[in-house]
C-alpha cells in the first residue's frame, strides 16, 4: 500500500482520477480517497504542520503500516531561485527547531533532488527579490508540511519508506497561486510521476513475495534475545537489521550470543545494561 498525503485536494486531484479512488464516506474528520486493487489510499491533510501531523498520526494509527507500505508526501511549495521543477527531497529543515531529515534515497529517479524547508508560515520574497533566511542554503524549497509529515511517519515507516516530491509553483509570491495553476502543474509532471509510484509499487511488491530470510525458530531466538536485552523498539529495529545481514553474509552469529549468555552478561536487569550489551555484541561481531 501506498499511503499519499497532500495539503490540498487540487494537488490530490490527478491522482484522484488516474487510480479510480473513491472517497471513504466513514471518515468525517479528513477527506480520504482509496483503492485497495491499486494499492492506493490517498489523505488531504489541510495546510501547516500541525494539521499534517495530526492527519499523518490518525490514518497511520488506524491502518497501521507494514514494512512493505511506502508514504509519499507531494505537494506544490515555493524556491527561493527558481520558478518551476519537481524535486525529490533529500533533506528535510525543520524552520522552527533547525532540526534536520534526510529521507533514505534508494530508488532510481529523474527528478532534481533538493533541500526543502518547512515552515509554519508560507514563503514571501521580500518587495519581489527572493533572499535566502540566515543559516540555510540559497537555494532552497519552502512547504510548509514536510518536516512534520517526517516526523510523524517515522513511527510508523522506516526513513527508507518515506518520499517527499515538491512541485515549485513560486519563488515567494503566494497571491500567485491558485487552485486552476496547481492542477495544470500536477498534470504537466503527471507521467513522471505516475511512473516513478509505479516503479516503486512494482518493487515494494517483489520484496513482499520474498521468502523470509530468517527460518521462524530462529526468529523466536532474537525476540528471546531482544527481550533479555531490554530492547528499546529502535534497538530491536537495529538488532533485527543487524541479523538479517550477518545472515545474507553467512556469519555465525548465534554463536556469539550464547557466549555472552554462558558469560552471564544476559539477561541484563534494565535498559541501560541491555545498551551496553547491545554494543558489545556488536564489537564482538565486528
């Protein structure tokens, strides 16, 4: 499943059409369009960051995503140079807390990549000439939902699962645009970017159909493991990563960790010692 936010329904419009979603008439809090066939379950989450967050974290708490889902953010924002262009994120600016993102980038494209800031109020050039703010670059792309759209679909899907396509409509002159100008952007770039989430639909789906690297008792083995190491969901995350690699490469792991039982250093008695023990099972690995 693919898992579509926009800030506004004139950007969720070619989609709309091109998939055949209808609109969840259960849902009376958003609008929510869908196709289970194609895979596609589409949310409009209003403008800001708050009104992203809040949508990102109830569609996601209900329908709870799995490791083969993908979210796609896509939406119209402002640069600071230039005036037209689709650009797939890769880094995210958070304007108000300066903190930084950067969405995993592993599939093939022909976008422009760039830097997007978001921020809470929209971007206006200062008398018509576009200044770039103090600490970021001079080229930039400006939103207003994609850091919290990040933030909260971090939760839920891996920084691997996250994709962030901005179409430029403006370079600061908000009173520009308007809901006829967006759709004609979208339909301008409407084959590239069908054919992208068609890519990535085809290779999410392959990687579904993949047979389980780990044999189902040894599974039962790193959860075991996990749980004695007072796994923290990231650590456990790491852990099963970690697993997972050593087993492609065929490296004895267990091995290792039936040493450090035999040494009693697990079970650990908390958190804190089950880190330490984290780290030391990976020094032993490599």
């Amino acid at each position: 499943m693919i898992y579509i936010f926009t800030a506004l329904y004139c950007e969720a419009h070619i989609f709309i059409r091109h998939f055949n979603l209808i609109k969840n008439q259960e849902d009376t809090w958003f609008q929510q369009f869908y196709n289970e066939t194609a895979g596609i379950r589409l949310t409009i989450t209003g403008v800001g960051e708050i009104a992203a967050a809040a949508v990102v974290g109830s569609v996601c708490s209900v329908y709870k995503p799995s490791q083969n889902d993908l979210l796609l953010n896509i939406g119209i924002c402002a640069h600071t140079t230039k005036n037209d262009g689709m650009f797939l994120c890769n880094k995210i600016v958070e304007k108000a807390t300066g903190r930084t993102f950067y969405p995993d980038m592993l599939y093939r494209h022909n976008f422009s990549e760039g830097t997007v800031t978001t921020s809470m109020k929209p971007y206006i050039s200062d008398n018509g000439v576009t200044q770039a703010p103090s600490g970021l670059l001079a080229e930039t792309l400006y939103d207003m939902e994609a850091a919290a759209v990040y933030q909260t679909g971090i939760h839920y899907f891996g920084p691997h699962q996250m994709i962030f396509l901005k179409l430029v409509s403006d370079t600061g002159a908000i009173e520009e645009v308007n809901k006829e100008q967006t759709v004609l952007l979208l339909e301008q770039y409407k084959d590239s970017i069908f054919d992208y989430i068609g890519q990535i639909s085809a290779i999410t789906s392959k990687i579904g159909r993949r047979k389980r690297v780990l044999p189902r008792e040894e599974e039962t083995f790193i959860e075991s493991f996990c749980m004695d190491l007072h796994c923290s969901k990231a650590m456990k995350d790491s852990m099963k990563q970690y697993i997972h690699y050593l087993k492609l490469i065929k490296k004895d792991y267990v091995s290792i960790i039936q040493n450090m039982y035999d040494e009693k250093l697990i079970p650990c008695k908390d958190k804190r010692e089950g880190k330490r023990c984290f780290e030391e099972f990976k020094r032993r690995l490599f």
